[in-house]
C-alpha cells in the first residue's frame, strides 16, 4: 500500500479519532537508496594491464 496522502490521513484520524499517523498503523515509507555507480574506467590503460 501506497503512503496516503495528508488530507486522506487526516480524514482517517477524524474517523477513527487517532491523535497521530501512527495511531492508525502507518508508518512512514523508507527512501530508497541511490544506486551505487562504478568509477569511470580508462579503457586503454585497462586493456594494457589486462594483456600485460
């Protein structure tokens, strides 16, 4: 289930007289973390050393 938004949230309280979100058993949902990113490689020099 998909984070309500604030007037749906408050809506809910209202309706079941919750003081907070979490009252109501939502929590907030985690941020992603970026994706990792490989350094440029130096294809040349990299060709070098693999070949010897």
């Amino acid at each position: 289930m998909r984070w309500p938004n604030g007037d749906y949230r408050a809506a809910l309280r209202a309706i079941c007289g919750a003081d907070e979100d979490k009252d109501l058993g939502f929590a907030r949902p985690r941020r992603r973390k970026p994706p990792t990113t490989v350094a440029d490689v130096d294809r040349k020099q990299f060709i070098r050393t693999a070949v010897g």
